[in-house]
C-alpha cells in the first residue's frame, strides 16, 4: 500500500506544538495518534487494498473447506461441526501472519521516499513511528478478519462460542499480526530490501502453516510435529479461535496463550523499535 498522497506537513506541524506542551508518555501517545491517522487515512482512501487482501484467505476457506471436508470423518478428528467452521480460525491465522509479514515493504516505501528521513527531522517520537505502523496493521488485520468470519457464516460455519468467541479470535490475530508484522519491520529496516522480506516470507509462511492445526489435529500429526506445533504462535492463535467459538470455551488455556502471543508481540515490537533506533543512528 502507498501513502505517497497522504500530505505529511499537518502532521509535522502538530509534533511541534506537541512536543513542547506534553510530558514525554503524553507526546508519544498523541503522535502515535497523529502518525496511526496518517496511514489510516491512506487506506482509506485505497480500499481496494484491503478489498483485494481477502481474495486469498477467501479461497482458502471455500476451496480447502470443499476438498478435504471429508476429513473430519477420519477416526480421532474430534470435532462436532462441519469442517468449514473447523477452517476459519486457522485461515484468519494465517492471513494475519501472511499479510503482516509484507509490512517491511512499507517500510522500505518510506525510506525511499524519503519520508522516513522527513519525520525525523522533527521532533516526533521514535517510538510512535513504529507504534503508528503497529496500530495501521491491527486495524486491517481486525476487518481482515472480521469478513473471513462473515464469509465462514455465509458459507454455513455456526459459531456456537458467538460474539464473545469471535473477539477473543480477532484479538488473538490481531497479536499474531503484530509478531510478524515487527519482525517484517525489523528485516526492513536493517536489510532494506525487499528480496529478504520475500525470503523470509517463503521461510516462514508455509511450514509454520502446516505445522499448525489450521487443517487437522495436531493429535493426527507425528511426534515432531505435535513438538514444532505446540511451540508456533500460529498454531496458538489457531488452538485460542477453535476453543472459543466453541460451546465450551477453555478459558483457562485461552488466556495461557493470550498471554504467550502478548509477551512475544512485545518482544518483537522491541525488537522492531531497536532496528529503528539503529537506523537513525546510520542517517
């Protein structure tokens, strides 16, 4: 997505008499406020973008829910229902992961342009750049989501765990989004190029995909398997969206690996904010 339009000098014009009127927290929220509207209103004005970004999570959904639907009769599958609602929790997982994972494209965008270079020469807070990045990809991973699942309900998915249920879905990634979507900012800014995103997109997307249970049980998977999936973060958001649109949610493990996805995004958005640091640092 390009923010070329987006005219960046009201935004500048606002650190300035931000910054000096506000204790630091207070700056950094308020330009993180500042920035986060920047790109939101880019994307609004090309919704198109995020129009075109479900086409793929929408043909994973019909297209694999129509040809292994006969999977759940396999002896030890253990789930009651039909197996496109066993599918939406693991295809809005691996849309946040896919999607967020391009988010050190933008990044790149930004350096290029020079607008990048332009924020900094005021007195905008580091930390609000990338918090603004952070908050445009929760955002889109948020309505991303929210219409794989109105597509799961048209095509005839029941969600026994109901409005409650897919929240705790959308939340869960919204934090798996944000995981790869610093570490993609992270590749960005210090690699700053594009051809290490795409090699660590084509690394990562496909095994953790299929080391998940977004297709099957990891109790139908092979030892190792069930070792790599119990420790993959897209398998978490996958295990926290199958339990709670269920009738009888495991709150209980919902919030163990809530929490998991928490401390890792906030681990991973250090990490992201230290790459920028360095960078600047380099200018």
């Amino acid at each position: 997505m390009t923010t070329a339009q987006v005219d960046d000098a009201p935004a500048a014009a606002r650190f300035q008499t931000t910054a000096s009127n506000t204790v630091p927290f207070r700056t950094t929220l308020a330009h993180t406020w500042y920035l986060t509207g920047r790109k939101m209103h880019a994307l609004v004005r090309q919704p198109w973008v995020l129009a075109f970004s479900v086409v793929q999570p929408a043909i994973w959904l019909f297209l694999f829910g129509q040809l292994f639907r006969r999977v759940i009769d396999i002896p030890g599958f253990a789930y009651h229902g039909s197996y496109l609602a066993y599918l939406v929790p693991g295809v809005i997982a691996m849309n946040a992961m896919s999607n967020n994972m391009w988010a050190g494209m933008t990044m790149i965008e930004e350096i290029e342009r020079g607008t990048l270079n332009r924020f900094l020469a005021t007195p905008a807070s580091r930390i609000a750049i990338m918090n603004a990045s952070v908050a445009e990809q929760a955002v889109s991973t948020a309505v991303q989501s929210l219409i794989i699942v109105a597509l799961g309900l048209a095509g005839g998915a029941r969600y026994h765990g109901g409005v409650a249920g897919v929240a705790v879905m959308v939340a869960a990634s919204i934090l798996v989004g944000v995981v790869f979507g610093a570490l993609s900012n992270a590749v960005g800014m210090t690699l700053r190029s594009r051809e290490a995103i795409i090699g660590v997109y084509t690394f990562f997307m496909l095994p953790l995909m299929f080391l998940s249970s977004a297709f099957i049980p990891t109790s139908l998977m092979p030892g190792w398997m069930q070792a790599i999936a119990s420790r993959n973060p897209l398998n978490w958001v996958v295990q926290i969206g199958r339990s709670a649109l269920s009738a009888q949610p495991d709150w209980a493990a919902i919030a163990v690996r809530c929490g998991g996805l928490l401390a890792l995004a906030v681990a991973c958005v250090a990490i992201s904010v230290a790459t920028f640091r360095s960078y600047q640092k380099n200018v």
